[in-house]
C-alpha cells in the first residue's frame, strides 16, 4: 500500500514538472524581454557607419564646392585688374580665402600663372605669384617667366591673346569621427586628409593683358609677335 501511494506521488511529481517545464519554455518562446536591447546592440554599429558616411560625404561635396568657387573668385578678381603687383595679389589671396568659411584652410595652397599666346599660338608664362603668406602658400611655386606652358588647352590657343589661370588646392580633413573615417575610407584618406583641387582659366576683361608690376622686361626666346 506504502509502495503504490509513493509511486503515485512520484507520478504526480513528474507530470507537475513536465507541466511546470513546458510552461516555463512556451513562457521562454513567447517572451520579448531583452530582444531589443538585443537588437539595438547589432544595429548601433551599422547605424553609425551609416551616419558617420553620410556626414562626411555631405561635408567633403561641400568642401569640393568651396574649392571649386574659390579657384573661381581667385580667377575673376585676378582678371577684372589692369595691373597688379605682390602686395596686390597677396590681398586677392586673403581674400579669396574667406570663400572657404567654415571649413578650416588648414593645407590650403594658391597660384595664379599669367599666359601669354604669340602670334603662332604658342603659349608663354609672363607671369605668376604665389602667396606670400607661406600657410596658404600650400606646395606652389612660381613658373618662371617665358617658360613655354604645354598645358593649356587647344581651345585656348588663340594667336596673340592672353589668359589667366587660377590654381586651387587643399588638404580636407573630416570634421567628425577622423578615427571611423580612417577605417573607412583608407584608400582616399591619409592621417584623415584628402586631397582636393581645382583650377580655371579666364580672359582678362578690363584690357588685353594684366600687366605685373614691376612690368619684367624683354621678349621671351621663341616668342612671335
């Protein structure tokens, strides 16, 4: 009789666990507690890539634009002057700078090289300038004058004539998340930094040539008139 009422109780025993189990793994399968939490954590990362991308971008098409205007108004204020001299050029150039705003000019560099085209439509440097100011200076420097430029474009090429070009570059730096952006984008980018340029030719437009002063003197060797 004792055998039979404890192997009842063992029966009880084991079909109350089996319930209490089956209840405790459908409560296991249907809760959600914790499954955010757990998502948030796999999706942060993705997300901030995705972020930080979009940020950058955004701000490196916007520090190409600034360039490009820069290279721009460095052009058109050069070529609405008759005559200019270094310390004329060196105001251009601080104030051409100001076209960065906000981005930083940190590796910023200038040139302006004067072209003159003789009579057989070869062209010559007559002049060219660099800032004085060595931080916006960036890796320019001057072309010595009758130097026969070969980069100037066919259609440019037009006997007795003269054109300016205006050169633009700069060293841009991510404005946020320099570390992320290094692993991200490390083909482009070196300590952070890209580097971008522009450049553009433009017609004098208040007299034939801009002459430099002190005006150098002598024609270049080869020069048709």
């Amino acid at each position: 009789m004792m055998k039979a009422s404890m192997l009842r109780r063992s029966q009880r025993f084991l079909r109350h666990s089996r319930l209490r189990a089956r209840a405790l793994l459908r409560r296991f399968n249907l809760s959600q507690s914790g499954v955010a939490a757990v998502e948030f954590a796999l999706m942060v990362p993705v997300m901030m890539t995705v972020w930080v991308g979009m940020v950058v971008s955004t701000d490196a098409l916007n520090a190409e634009k600034k360039v490009t205007l820069l290279a721009r108004t460095l052009a058109d204020m050069t070529t609405q002057m008759v005559a200019v001299s270094q310390a004329d050029m060196d105001s251009i150039f601080k104030a051409t700078e100001a076209v960065l705003w906000p981005h930083p000019s940190t590796g910023l560099g200038m040139r302006v090289i004067a072209i003159d085209i003789d009579g057989a439509g070869k062209a010559f440097v007559d002049w060219s300038v660099v800032p004085s100011d060595s931080s916006i200076k960036g890796s320019f420097s001057t072309v010595a004058r009758c130097t026969e430029f070969k980069k100037l474009p066919a259609g440019l090429k037009i006997p007795r004539t003269f054109v300016v070009l205006a050169e633009v570059e700069m060293n841009y730096a991510a404005s946020v998340a320099t570390q992320v952006v290094n692993e991200l984008f490390g083909g482009a980018f070196a300590g952070g930094k890209v580097k971008m340029g522009d450049n553009l030719y433009m017609r004098p437009r208040q007299a034939n040539k801009v002459q430099f002063n002190p005006p150098p003197t002598g024609t270049c060797p080869g020069y048709t008139a």
